[in-house]
C-alpha cells in the first residue's frame, strides 16, 4: 500500500510539472496568408535615420527589408547569446534592421523603459529572450533564437515594403531635450516611432548591441503629432514601424523545443534588500522534487499518525 501510494505521488507530480512547463504557443488561423500586409498587427514596412541637425523627413528614411526585434533584459544571461544571434546580422545581412526592447520595469535593468513595455504588452511576449521576425513570427528563448537565421533566410522572397512615404510621410523639428514629429498615416495603420541607440554596453559585461530603445511615441493611428525625448551628447536613430491594425498574431518560427533558457521572471526585493532570479524551468522542477519529498514523506507520516492515533486511543481507554 505504501509503494502504491508513493507512486501515486509521484505521477501526480510529474503530471503537475508537465503542464507548467507546456508553452504556450498562439494558434494559427485558418486561412492565414503568408503576405503580411493581409496579418493584423504584422509588420509591413521598417524604417531608420539618423537624428542629425535641426530637422529631417520622411524622405531621408532608410527602408529595411527585414525588422528583428528583441525582448531582452540586462539580467537575463541567456539573452545575451540572442543578442550575439543579432549581432552576427550586421556581417551576415547588414541591412536588415534590429531592435532591443528592454520592458522589465520592476527589476533593476537601467536600460528598461515604458515605450519597451508597452510594444510587448501588444504582442503579449512570455518571458526573455523573445525574438520577433517581421511582426509574425517568434522564436522563444536561447535555443530557438538559434534558428534566427533560418528563418530569415526562409523570409528571403517575402520582403517587407520598401516605400515608406506610401505608407507614412512626416517631418521631425529639434526642440530642446525633445524632437517633434508631425505626421500623416494611411489609412488601417498603426505606426510606431521610436528613438534607438547603437553601440549600448550592456551593464556589467562587455557586450554591445545596436539599436536600444530608448523613448518613443507608439500606436498612432491618425495624422497628428508627438513630441518625444532624447538624449544628448549620443548619436541616435529615428525607427519608424508601420503595422497593420488589429490584434497581432504570432506564429511559431522554429519547431525546436523551448527547452532551457526561457521565461525566464525576476522576482522583486522582499524588502530585506535582497532579489532573486529564477527560470521558469528551474521553478517547475523544484516544485517537481518538493512533490517528490512531500508525497514520500506523507506515506511514511500519514500510516504513523494513525498508529500513534490508535495507540493514544487505547491509553485513554486503559486509564478509564
């Protein structure tokens, strides 16, 4: 009885741990085009230029044919090996453009800020590294950011606009700490502006990356204009992204396991002073072996409570 029991435990346990470790992966519709301009919330067109003088336009801006974009963190050592997967474009396919958003607020990453997390928040990334390739394809964590080039190189025929003024025509002034952007955008379009940074040394290591997210103004979805901060003394860039309206839809760009390396969640000050950084991975499996101990605990310790029980019992009776 005591082995049934014990074994019991333990698929119930193994059973608890594969659901939490499941990802979970959006669906794919029927119907789905493979032209992105057909995908709500996709992205069709990725633009650059360099902030330079008193004023520019729509004109100046530099087209992409590709747009990775990342969410990372400064704490997240297996982000940094998506960040060199980025890197390695620059001699692979320079012109492909990349981003690095930074949303983890409540955590000490210096590079974090409110435009990141709002853009994750549309596209209800799970846990870092994420990558998203042309705003409809993700790849999860360390070991799927390795199929990166895979599925760009897969992406080859199926570029994104090159025209931006067909798309969205503005102009930007220099104001002070702010530059102001004056826009007008076609019609069923969300756009995005914000301002990147090249060459940002993330915090206590040697590494570098391009294309840092530093302020921006995001989901404008008619002519208008906004006024956006940047930083002095540093060259920046002027990223304009325009997407198709709608609740962005992401497909799965690598059938690689998830595996170790992702979801991986800060855990804010208790209030002593001190944090914590845990995987999900790492999280499923010591619930997993405290299962383990519990349920082999509790079949030695259920038994013994009803022996210890009986024997009390039988005291009482005998005092009587």
């Amino acid at each position: 009885m005591r082995r049934a029991t014990g074994a019991l435990s333990i698929v119930a346990a193994l059973m608890a741990v594969s659901l939490l470790m499941t990802p979970i992966i959006v669906a794919e519709e029927d119907g789905m085009s493979d032209d992105p301009t057909l995908v709500a919330g996709s992205t069709i067109l990725a633009a650059s230029e360099t902030l330079f003088g008193e004023d520019g336009n729509s004109s100046q801006a530099v087209a992409a044919p590709h747009l990775v974009e990342l969410y990372t963190a400064t704490w997240c050592i297996p982000c940094r090996s998506a960040e060199a997967e980025i890197e390695s474009l620059d001699t692979w396919w320079p012109s492909i453009m990349s981003i690095s958003y930074h949303p983890s607020l409540d955590s000490p990453d210096e590079l974090s800020t409110n435009v990141s997390a709002d853009i994750k928040s549309r596209y209800g990334a799970q846990g870092y590294p994420t990558l998203v390739v042309d705003g409809g394809w993700s790849l999860l964590g360390e070991t799927q950011s390795q199929d990166l080039r895979g599925l760009l190189t897969s992406r080859v025929d199926n570029e994104l606009e090159g025209d931006l003024e067909q798309r969205v025509q503005y102009s930007w002034s220099s104001e002070g700490a702010s530059i102001v952007v004056d826009f007008e955008i076609g019609e069923g379009l969300v756009v995005d502006f914000l301002v990147v940074r090249d060459s940002v040394t993330v915090p206590g290591t040697q590494h570098q990356v391009d294309g840092v997210v530093r302020s921006g103004a995001v989901n404008q979805t008619a002519n208008g204009s906004v006024e956006i901060v940047i930083e002095s003394g540093v060259v920046q860039r002027l990223i304009t992204l325009v997407r198709v309206a709608g609740e962005p839809l992401l497909e799965p760009g690598s059938s690689r396991p998830v595996g170790d390396g992702m979801g991986e969640i800060w855990t804010p000050s208790d209030g002593s002073g001190s944090t914590s950084l845990i995987s999900r991975n790492e999280a499923c499996l010591i619930a997993f072996i405290g299962a383990i101990v519990v349920g082999s605990q509790m079949t030695q310790t259920v038994p013994a409570l009803f022996r210890r029980g009986s024997r009390v019992s039988a005291v009482i009776e005998e005092e009587e």
